[in-house]
C-alpha cells in the first residue's frame, strides 16, 4: 500500500468515522439493547427480569416470545397502529397542502426578502415546544374566539356545542402546526433550483398555467415532496406529547402506549417490542419515500 493510498484511506475515515460513531453509540447499540429487552419478561416490580435464572440443571437464558405473540393476537394495538398511521399521514396531507404554495412563494420572491421568508418559517423554533402546545390548548379552548365562532354557528342551525380541544381536531391542528416547518423547508430548497426558463418553453409551446405546474413543476418538485412527507410523517406517527396534551382518550396514538408502558404500567419488554415494531414501520416508511424519491421515478 502506498503512502497516498493511505492517506486517502485517513481521509475517508476523518470523514465517515465521527458520523459512523455517533450512530453506532447513539442508534445501532440503544436499538439492539431494545430488541434484546423486547424478548426478556418483565421483573417481578416492573422493569425487566434477570436475564439469566438458575435451575437444577445450571443456568439458563430467560428470553420469551410472548410479547411479540401478545401483539399480534391482540387487534387493539393493531387498531392504535392504523389509527397512528392515519393521523400521521393526514397531518402529512394537510402540510403538503399548505407548505406548497407558501415554499413557491419563497422561492420566487426576490433574492432580498428570502432569508426573512426562511427565517419566519424556522421561527417558531426559537421557543419551547411545550410553550407552542400549551398555547395551542388556550387557543383551542371553550372560552376562546375559535370555538365560540364555531359553536355559534352551529347554534344558528341547531346543532350541539362542540369541543375542540381533547379531540382528533385539536391532535391533527398541533400536529400541523408542529411539523409544517418540516415540509416547507425541503420543498423551498427544490423549488429554489428549478429553471425558470422551462416554465417559459412550455408556455411558448401553449401550456396553461395548470399545464406548467402539472408538467414542470410537480414532477420536478417530487423529491422534496418525498423528502418533507417522510420527516413530517415519521415523526407525527410516534409521537405522544401532542395526543397526550391536547388529544384526551379519543387522541390516543401508539406513542402514548408506548409511553405508558415504560412510565405508568412498567411492562418494559413489551414497551420495547412496540418501540421495534414502530422503528421497523418508520424505517419502512423511510425507505419507500427514498425510492420513490429516486430520478427515474420522480420524472426530474
């Protein structure tokens, strides 16, 4: 080996080694320590059990299936699973919805006003997420504007009050509000680099402006479609502040099982095999987005 292949080689791992190591000691270990405890039992006061036990016969590893047996025989968390998968891809939808048209903006605003445009959407970051979902639960309540007008309307045709807050609505507005950030900032950066002179040939060649969008820009804005889709959804499906907040018992999603599990019940090896059964799902998840987030298949 030469004395420039080994610097190469030095390089290569300056470079990949930091990155390498912090997901080994903070992902790869703290994931395989969880797939071990999803097969331990739990202990006798929560917790998990002794990994080993001793008999007659000598010493023995006390490892089960039946966690794993009691989620796929029990459809309640089957349930909690879809109904997860529901609010996260709503949420999902609804931010595609409006981070569209308000990256567009961004990105064919003058140069100058950009970086004030970004530095609005990030905003909201400055402050703490309790503080955002705590002030979500004031402007969702009784006594605010919000359901007054609505209740009040109702009222005109005769229809029952209605509760915002410690709902589905409450758990897919926080949710929202929460994660739009995640699916501007992607779909801004694409919608940045497209060339304004294909729209300007397509419309030399008599496209409309739906036909412009439909066949230029979509298409080529699909990657930071997928992009922002999966760091919207993935986070939104486990998540369990937000249900556990503003959501009540019919806001419930996987995440504050999970939760439960680990704090109140103390079941940890079953709280660890639905953290795995969620992290396979989530990675799942990531890797259909990344494919088809791929060239060929996104038409850019």
């Amino acid at each position: 080996m030469t004395p420039q292949t080994r610097l190469q080689r030095l390089h290569k791992w300056l470079i990949s080694g930091p990155p390498l190591g912090y997901l080994l000691v903070f992902f790869a270990i703290p994931v395989l320590i969880m797939v071990v405890a999803s097969f331990r039992n739990p202990g006798e006061f929560g917790g998990l059990a002794p990994l080993f036990y001793e008999d007659e016969a000598g010493a023995h590893l006390d490892l089960t299936a039946e966690n794993y047996g009691r989620f796929f025989s029990d459809f309640l968390y089957t349930q909690l699973f879809i109904k997860s998968f529901a609010y996260a891809a709503v949420t999902t939808l609804v931010c595609l919805v409006i981070a569209y048209p308000l990256s567009m903006l961004i990105a064919r605003s003058p140069k100058k006003h950009r970086d004030l445009l970004v530095l609005l959407v990030i905003l909201p970051f400055w402050s703490n997420f309790l503080i955002r979902v705590y002030a979500w639960m004031i402007i969702l309540g009784p006594e605010w504007a919000p359901a007054r007008a609505i209740n009040g309307v109702l009222g005109v045709f005769g229809v029952e009050p209605v509760t915002l807050m410690f709902s589905p609505f409450a758990v897919i507005v926080v949710l929202v509000y929460v994660h739009l950030p995640f699916m501007v900032l992607p779909l801004y950066a694409n919608l940045e680099k497209h060339d304004p002179a294909l729209l300007d040939a397509a419309q030399d060649l008599g496209a409309g402006p739906w036909q412009r969008f439909l066949h230029v820009t979509w298409p080529l804005s699909l990657p930071g479609v997928f992009a922002g889709a999966a760091l919207v959804f993935i986070p939104a499906f486990g998540i369990f502040a937000v249900p556990d907040l503003v959501g009540g018992t019919d806001g419930i999603m996987i995440g504050n099982v999970i939760k439960q599990q680990f704090l109140e019940t103390r079941d940890w090896p079953f709280g660890s095999m639905l953290s795995i059964v969620l992290t396979v799902a989530a990675l799942a998840i990531t890797g259909l987005a990344a494919l088809a987030a791929r060239p060929g298949r996104s038409g850019a």
